[in-house]
C-alpha cells in the first residue's frame, strides 16, 4: 500500500491539557478519497489517533484497510508520527523524544 503523505502540523499544548495534538493528511493510492490522521501524546512517546475522511465520505472497504495497515505496520505508523514531528516547532519537541530521532537516524545510515 502506498501512503502519501500530503501535509502535517503537530503543536505543544499547554495547560490544561499538556501534551501534542496534530493532523496528518494522508492520500493512499487507489483510494478515492484523501483521509485525516488526529494524533495526541501526553508525552510523545506513546499516540492515540482518529481516522477519518478528510474531505468526503468514501468508501467503508478503503478506510478499513488503512486502520488495519495503521494497526499493524509500526514502520508505516513511525512514519507518520515522523512527518508530524517533523512539522513541529524544534524547541517544543521534548529531548527524549529528540534523542530518539537522533539514533532512529543514525541507524538508518
């Protein structure tokens, strides 16, 4: 399956709620209907999301293989939590999270 990814923003909340909320845009070829991937951290190590359609309602089928993939392929899901912090403010991304990123890179060298 191949997932594009269109755009993404991921912001530092404050108080009350502290933690991150973002959105990734997502096309997935063949499906007719571009999604929306709503993502939140406490901390941003561990995300809840919510799928939906971006724009339109499509069909059942597609956006049911895509949770699945979400579900099931930690590389695909790493992916898109990459692209949301790579979207993010560098002074609000946490150093835990930093230095994660750093040796993910180093490794893939």
């Amino acid at each position: 399956m191949n997932i594009m990814i269109r755009s993404a923003k991921l912001e530092k909340l404050e108080e009350p709620e502290k933690g991150f909320v973002g959105k990734v845009e997502l096309e997935v070829e063949g499906h007719a209907e571009p999604y929306e991937l709503t993502l939140f951290s406490k901390r941003g190590t561990d995300w809840d999301y919510s799928l939906h359609f971006l724009n339109e309602s499509g069909k059942e089928e597609e956006i049911e293989v895509l949770e699945t993939v979400i579900e099931e392929n930690d590389d695909e899901f790493d992916r898109i939590i990459d692209a949301a912090w790579d979207a993010c403010d560098v002074a609000d991304i946490p150093p835990h999270v930093q230095r994660e990123r750093e040796e993910a890179s180093t490794s893939n060298d």
